[in-house]
C-alpha cells in the first residue's frame, strides 16, 4: 500500500450541492495533486498544493478549491456541484513539486452527483 | 488534439500470449514518462517508467522514442492477473514550480484462460 489515505470512499450529492474530499498524504511527503477521472478516462489534473499553497492548476473551475493543511493533509472542495462531476477524484502525494518524482496515489473517493 | 493517445482496446488475449500497447504523446517538452496499470474501480499503480534506452522488468518491456513521440510497453506470457487498463503517463514540470502527471484514456487489456 502507498500510506496515501482518502476518504469517504462513496459519496453521493444531488445537483447544486456541495462536498468536501479529503486526503492523508504519505509520511514524509509535503507535496499533494489532485486528479478527477471521469468514467472511461484516464485522470485529470486539477491542481497541485505544496507547502500549504496551491502552486498550479489544470483546466477547472473555481468552483473547485482546495487546502492544504501544516502536516501535508489536504482537502477537495467542489462547490454547486453538477451532473459531470460524477467521477473517482484521486489525490497523489510526492516529496516535492520538483522533477520528476513518483506520485503515489490513494485510493479514491467515487462521487456521483444525482 | 489529446495530449497523450492510446489505443482504448479492448485486448482480449489468451494467457501466455505477447500483447504490445502504443501510446504517443504532443508535448516534445515532457519530461518523464510511465506506465501506470489500474485495476478496475481502484486506484493508478505504477508499473514502470520508460526510457529511451528501454527497460525490462520481467516479463514487461518499455520504450520510449522520442523523436517520434511515441511509447511502448510489451508484455510477454500474459497472465490471467495482467487483466487491466494500462495507462500510459507523461511527466510535465511547469517553469511555474509545479509539475502535474498527464494520463491517456487508457487501454483496457482482459487475458482469458
């Protein structure tokens, strides 16, 4: 296992809501990504937090948002929640936003928004 | 344009078959690159990084061509267990200060008895 917790596992919300996801990073690693993988496809990046800052981000909307706590844990916000943001959203930890390090990923959280 | 193509699949292969995946890529400038294997409804793992020289482990090859943009990942004697979605991944690092993993849609392989 990768030591990368997130939880809940399964969460479901209706049309306009709003849910908060969240993410234990391994021991010893300070940087987190986000990703959201829609059924059928591969991950999408949303946005990177290292050091308690978000320091890049894919193609989303504000309406996502995240933070990023002192001990490197990590949380997803989505706000007015629609129809596509039914998906498995992963979180990644590293040891650093530098160079090409691996990123291991958690679990998942399926969120289905009806 | 994707910025990292694959072939969807499904490959539907008996066990101890050769099976060889293609992906290729937009960005010239990516970095690293790797296979990722994902079982259904969990989480990525990764199964190699790839690299120009190619690397082996085990029965799983890799190569990466980067003149032509392109990325292999060669598995031989499959395994009943090799069933799965190979993702083929493409490292990026931002002048920004962050770097982000790129992923294509996957290619879904199922190796029958």
């Amino acid at each position: 296992e990768t030591g990368v917790t997130q939880s809940p596992t399964h969460l479901i919300k209706t049309r306009g809501q709003q849910v908060t996801l969240r993410c234990s990073s391994q021991s010893g690693h300070n940087t987190v990504s986000w990703y959201q993988q829609a059924l059928g496809q591969g991950p999408q990046f949303i946005f990177q937090y290292y050091r308690e800052e978000e320091n890049g981000r894919g193609n989303f909307p504000p309406r996502f948002s995240g933070l990023q706590f002192p001990n490197y844990s990590s949380e997803l916000n989505v706000n007015a929640l629609e129809l596509d943001d039914s998906a498995l959203y992963l979180c990644a930890s590293s040891s650093g936003p530098i160079g090409a390090d691996t990123q291991y990923f958690g679990p998942g959280t399926r969120l289905t928004v009806l | 344009r994707k910025e990292v193509e694959q072939d969807p699949g499904p490959f539907n292969v008996p066990e101890g078959a050769t099976v060889a995946f293609n992906c290729t890529y937009s960005n010239s400038a990516s970095q690293s690159f790797f296979w990722y294997r994902q079982d259904c409804r969990k989480e990525p793992k990764l199964l190699m990084s790839v690299y120009s020289s190619g690397n082996e482990d085990g029965r799983f090859t890799a190569q990466l061509n980067r003149a032509s943009q392109y990325i292999s990942l060669l598995i031989r004697d499959s395994k009943l267990s090799d069933s799965a979605t190979y993702l083929c991944v493409v490292f990026f690092f931002f002048s920004g200060g962050y770097n982000k993993l790129i992923f294509g849609a996957g290619t879904r392989l199922a190796v029958h008895p």
